[in-house]
C-alpha cells in the first residue's frame, strides 16, 4: 500500500528508538538531522555516543570548523557521553588538532565516558591522557599514538575490562607495566606496542591478570606467565628461540596454559615446525590451532624429526580444528598429515596455500591428501577452500 505523500513516519517513531538509530551515525550526520525540524532537535542533544574524524579538514581555516564543531557538541551534549570516537588524519594539516585531543577527552571522561577510541593514520606527537584515572572506563582502544612517562603517574582503571593498543609507543617498559597494573579486572588485551628506551622483557614488576581470558601479544611485550590462563591466544611475530633468560621462549620457562583452547601462531620468517610443535605441551586442552607462517627468507631451517616426537596430549584428546596459512611445503604436508593421524576428534584441516605455489604442485598436495589417512572419520580437509572429498579418499584407500 502506497503511503500518502507528506506523512513522516519516521519522525512518528518512539524517542528512543530515534536516538537509538542516530547513535550509530557519524555526529556530524547525526547533526545534520536538527535543521529537518524542531522535533530531531532535543533528540540529538540525547545521544549518549559521539564519532568524530578530520576528513574534512584541509587547511588552518577548516581545522578551525572542525574544532568548534566538537567543543560545540561535546557542550550541548545533555546526557552522560557513553561512547567517544575520534579518528585523527590530518595533523600535519593542522597543528591545533593534537592540543585539542586531551581537552576533549577529559571532557568525555568528566561526563562518564565508557568506550574511548582515538586513532590516527601515523604515530602522533606527544598527547597527554587525562583519562587513566577513570572509574568509568570499560573499553579503551589507542591506535598509533605515543606515550609520556608522566601519563603514568597515577594510574586507576579499576573498570577496563578490554584494553587495545596498536602500534602504539612508550618512553619505557616500566610505563607499560603501570598501565597493566591498573587494570585489575582486565578481560581481553591486545597489545602491539614499542618501547623507546628499552626492549628486554623481564618478569618483575609486572602482576599477573586473574580475569583475563583473551590476549594478543607479540613474543616480545608481555611475559607469557602474566597471561597464563587466558582461553584465546594470538601471537604475533613469533620468531627463534631466544637464549635471554628475560625474553618469552617456547623451550625455557614457558608456563602451562591449562584454560587455553584457541592459540593463533604468526611468524615473519617460519624456522620449521619444530617450533610450533615445542608449544603444544603447553597447551593441554587445545582445542583450535592456527598458524601464519611468514614468506621472510630464512637461512637456518630446521628439519622436524616427526616419526620419533610424541604426540602432545591436545592434539590426541582435544585438538577440533587446524589451518596453516602459507602452506608451500613438503614439511607442511608432514606436520599436517601428522595432525590428521593423530587428532581422534579433529573436524577440519583449512590450508591455504602461499601464493607462490603453483598448479601442478597444489594438485600434487590434494593426490597426496586424499590418500592420507585420518584418525577422526568425520574430520574435513581443505585446499583453498576446496574440499578434499571424504567419498573419494575412502575410494583410493580401498583400492589400495
């Protein structure tokens, strides 16, 4: 049925589900709808989340526009900010935009803030946070930003529960270890940081996060046995051994991850499987394993004696599911084929193929795939996506 021309049925929607669907625009949309009518007015000094981004800025005289938008709004604002969003591109365009960011944070924090997310496209001059004392914060994510010691003179964050930081810098490690220290009831951390001053990742000082469960890490910014008892696991940048007592290794001092059940492994340069295989005692009830091996050249390989290793108990009791990205090799094939004859309760192996395998030699892994034996009946193999048929491998068994 055709509606009358002239009704506003939108405008006839209850308050909050208005505010509730102008939350999820830009602010500088959702502000745009208060020139439609007096109604929408009021209903924009409601929202409780602001998202705000320089797109527009393109000189001195727009970086002005855009910095008397936002005092403008975080002013009329009439309810607590739940949600504040900004994303930073243009501070070479305009210097007075970085002595604005803590100005307007700490306003978002004086209004009860919740969710923080400040990004920018490269790493930022110096910003000072106001925001490490908050009893509000639950959710802070910094993407490339760069910290000053005396950002952490008094840190109290007794509510984050999610902590996210990308590429971001610190003065030194002894700043990083405040900031984690503050955050007693921490839940997910994601942690790709640099340190300016030193790099050693040694163990005292830092406190061990009870409610944690989920982290990402690279294998040189947080000692493993701070986040021991996390279920989810990634670590980024996986590389050799390492013979310093102080740095996290896989063959010395590595702790027991007893409620681990997903771990992602990337590697920039891929040494063997020797190196994956020396972390899965660690992983007893492993139930998800992935590996990213890096296309980096490497000059020592080491060989994975795998007919006399014994098979780690994840992979015989627990282990559901297995993808190795890259997958180029030989060596590839025997530690996957060593995983489908010893995973009892494996559903599916997803191999991805790196891009300089070529034709002949991916169909030679399917033949050889096929003709692979698995331990779990119902599990599922896939090449780039294409599944290696359980009714046409059971058919080459046969007739062997």
């Amino acid at each position: 049925m055709m509606l009358p021309l002239g009704i506003d049925r939108i405008s006839a929607l209850p308050d909050e589900m208005l505010i509730h669907i102008l939350s999820f625009l830009p602010t500088k949309s959702a502000f745009a709808t208060t020139v439609l009518s007096k109604r929408w007015t009021p209903l924009f000094h409601s929202l409780t989340a602001v998202y705000f981004d320089d797109e527009g800025v393109e000189d001195e005289k727009t970086c002005g526009r855009f910095i008397r938008f936002v005092d403008t709004i975080l002013r009329v604002q009439q309810q607590p900010i739940k949600t504040f969003h900004l994303m930073l591109t243009r501070f070479e365009l305009c210097k007075d935009l970085r002595f604005n960011v803590n100005r307007w944070v700490k306003a978002a924090n004086q209004r009860g803030v919740e969710n923080i997310e400040l990004s920018t496209s490269r790493c930022a001059a110096r910003l000072f946070f106001s925001f490490f004392t908050s009893q509000t914060l639950v959710v802070l994510k910094l993407n490339r930003f760069y910290m000053g010691s005396h950002d952490f003179e008094s840190i109290d964050l007794p509510s984050l529960k999610i902590l996210q930081l990308i590429d971001t810098e610190f003065l030194q490690k002894e700043d990083f270890k405040k900031l984690l220290s503050g955050c007693p009831i921490l839940v997910d951390l994601y942690a790709r940081v640099k340190f300016l001053s030193d790099r050693n990742n040694d163990n005292p000082g830092y406190k061990t996060m009870p409610k944690l469960e989920k982290a990402c890490i690279t294998q040189l910014d947080v000692p493993f046995t701070v986040i021991y008892n996390v279920e989810f696991l990634r670590i980024e940048q996986m590389e050799r051994r390492y013979k310093d007592k102080y740095i996290n290794s896989y063959y010395r001092g590595m702790p027991d991850f007893q409620n681990l059940i997903s771990i992602e492994l990337t590697f920039a340069s891929f040494h063997g499987w020797v190196d994956v295989v020396e972390v899965l005692p660690y992983c007893p009830k492993l139930q998800s394993l992935a590996i990213e091996k890096g296309d980096e050249y490497v000059q020592f390989y080491q060989k994975w004696a795998h007919a006399k290793e014994p098979v780690p108990e994840c992979v015989s009791l627990h282990l559901t599911t297995c993808s190795i990205k890259n997958f180029d090799s030989w060596d590839d094939f025997e530690f996957a084929e060593f995983i489908l004859q010893n995973a009892r309760f494996l559903q599916a192996m997803e191999l991805c193929s790196a891009l300089s395998v070529e034709e002949n030699e991916k169909q030679l892994f399917l033949k050889q795939f096929s003709r692979s034996p698995r331990l779990s009946p119902t599990c599922k193999i896939y090449l780039d996506t294409e599944e290696i048929n359980q009714q046409e491998h059971e058919k080459v068994i046969r007739a062997a």
